[in-house]
C-alpha cells in the first residue's frame, strides 16, 4: 500500500467513521491494542516489566491511554505522564482516560517543575511510548512539548512512537524542531509519506503497520472521497 499524506489519513479517518460506521473510540481502541502489541514483542513479553506512556490530550494521547490499559492488563507496571491538563481532554480521548483513572492506574501530571525533571524519572522504565502528538503537527511544537520530548530522548530507554514520532513532519519526514527519536514507530493502516524521506529514519527507527480495523481495499476508496 503507497504511503500516505496528512490530508489523505484525515479522509481515511472521516470514511471509516462517518461512510463505514465504526465509531472513533474502535479505531482507537484497535491502535492502542496494536501499540500494546508492538512494546510486548519489543520487550519479549510485558510482564513485570516498568512501562512509562507520556500522552497528550488528543487522539493520539488517547490511543496511548488505550496502549497502558493493555500492557498493564498483560502484567506491565505502567505509569501514564500527562503533558497537559486533563481539563483539557476531550472526546475519544477523555473516554480512554476515563477508564485508566477508574482503574486506579499511575496517572501523572506534568507540570512545569516536573517536565524539567522527566528524563530521570524515565531512566526508572525499561521503555517509553510516545503518544504526545501525532500526524497533525506542522512546524515547531509549542508550549512545554519542545521541552517534554527532549527529556524523553535524554533518558537513552527506547521509544516506541505512537503513528508517527512527535515532532516529525508526516508530508516531509523532516523535524523543524524538538523531535522524539523512536527505536519503532507504529503507524496505522499505512506508512505516512514522510516516511519515505530517508532523513526520517534517525526518527522513526523500524516502522511497523498496524491494522485498526478499516479494509486495506478501501483506502484507495476513502482517501479519493468516495463513498
């Protein structure tokens, strides 16, 4: 399947919710499940062992409180830092945070004397996920994210990136800023155009495709706008 641009995955996410029906929170629940899977295969079973997920507030911090749910099911020790306020939270994503708060999982804020400090907490985890932000960002990040992701990349543990690595470009693969630097990335029903750029290998590191449940002879249908 060919690679696909930012405007191309944003149609593929409109046809499967609004022409084929499946509700936002099954996409996201099959994305976690298939970052779940990917950390368990990386680490050769997730049992015991100390995970950290650091999440933003949108769909891609959502499929991360989906990815913590399944690996401390699995026996992880998983810990969930928050880069903004849970206030903020919306929709698909609120619905995922929800259910890890109900289940008394380790929820961290990350506030700003905290952020400073981060890097050292994640030396205590044998892998972080990176469900911070995904194929929307374009150009620099803002806020306290710059800071967020290059204490991520100073704990030296391995990242698996969720989609895409935050901070990368999905058209160009090029990182105008603070990029997290993944050992994988898993990205959704196909590779992102960026990813063909070769420079985008030092961030994305092994990429592998996961299924979320949408037909891979479709998604020449959904991203043309055809119902």
């Amino acid at each position: 399947m060919r690679s696909l641009s930012r405007e191309e995955v944003r149609s593929l996410d409109r046809y499967a919710i609004e022409t084929l029906g499946i509700p936002g929170v099954v996409l996201m629940e099959n994305a976690g499940r298939g970052v779940a899977d990917a950390v368990e295969r990386y680490l050769g079973g997730a049992a015991g062992e100390a995970i950290a997920v650091v999440a933003g507030g949108g769909n891609n911090g959502g499929d991360g409180y989906v990815a913590a749910r399944h690996l401390a099911i699995r026996g992880a020790k998983v810990a969930t830092f928050l880069t903004g306020p849970p206030e903020k939270i919306a929709g698909d994503a609120l619905t995922n945070l929800r259910i890890i708060q109900r289940l008394g999982h380790d929820i961290r804020e990350l506030n700003p004397s905290v952020a400073e400090k981060l890097s050292a907490e994640l030396r205590q985890f044998a892998i972080i996920v990176d469900a911070v932000a995904g194929t929307g960002v374009r150009g620099e990040l803002r806020d306290n994210l710059p800071s967020v992701i290059q204490q991520i990349n100073a704990a030296r543990r391995p990242v698996v990136a969720v989609d895409i690595p935050t901070g990368l470009d999905c058209d160009t693969g090029l990182a105008r800023g603070a990029a997290i630097r993944a050992a994988i990335t898993v990205t959704f029903v196909a590779r992102k155009k960026g990813f063909d750029n070769p420079q985008s290998r030092e961030y994305t590191g092994k990429v592998i495709v996961a299924d979320i449940g949408v037909p891979g002879r479709l998604v020449g249908r959904a991203v043309a706008g055809k119902r």
